[in-house]
C-alpha cells in the first residue's frame, strides 16, 4: 500500500506526511512530519513561519492486528513575531492526533478509557494488557 493511501486508513493524521513505515523488534514505527507551513502561537494565536529548531516526539497508538504501533513525529519550534507575547518559542501542536505533553495518542487513550469505564480495575487491566 502507498504510504499516501495510509492517510485514509488514519483520519487523525491530517496535517502530517507518513515519510517511512519500519518494523521494529516492538512493532510498526512510523515516522510522520508536519505538512503545513505554519503554526498558531498558542498564546496569542498568531501564525509564525520562522522555525527555531525540531525534535521528535515518540507515541503510542492503538494496535493494528495485535501489533503495537509507534510514532516518531518530527515536531518544530517556532518563532512568535508577537513583540507583547511572553511566548517567544513555541511547539507546533497536533490536536486531532494528541494532548500536549501526552505520550500517546487521542484513540489509545479514547480506548483505555473505555475499557476502565467498562470493565474497571483487575478485569480492565488484563483485557488493557492483551
């Protein structure tokens, strides 16, 4: 399957370019990169084009046929040209994919959720862990 097909199979990853797709001793690794050219200061909310620098954010998402899945996003640091914005670097973020600070995404913790709500403690955990 082209890697551009993948983005229909995952909807929350709008906005982000699968650039490779590896097998790892722990599952699938995908390494996924922004795709638009700006990003809105979360502060003041002005959109900034004047990257600072990147880094890569490690995720866990929901398994695909038992597998466990990671994503290597390649996050980048923006300028915020606001003079009165006490934020002057800022992180792109990624609202459909996952929470600031979060190490996994939106779905898996959708899904654990669930699970805690329907099940509870020791049952929640073991069904949680398979």
């Amino acid at each position: 399957m082209p890697v551009s097909r993948l983005l229909t199979l995952v909807p929350a990853l709008g906005g982000l370019r699968v650039d490779t797709i590896a097998r790892s001793e722990h599952g699938i690794v995908l390494a996924v990169s922004a795709t638009r050219r700006t990003a809105r200061c979360p502060l003041c909310g002005r959109r900034s084009k004047r990257i600072h620098s990147t880094y890569a954010r490690t995720l866990r998402d929901l398994p695909w046929s038992g597998t466990p899945i990671t994503l290597q996003v390649v996050v980048r640091r923006f300028r915020c040209g606001k003079a009165s914005c006490p934020r002057r670097i800022f992180a792109e973020r990624f609202p459909d994919l996952v929470t600031p600070y979060a190490r996994q995404t939106s779905r898996w913790r959708d899904a654990l959720r669930a699970i805690g709500f329907a099940l509870g403690g020791t049952a929640g955990a073991r069904l949680a862990g398979k």
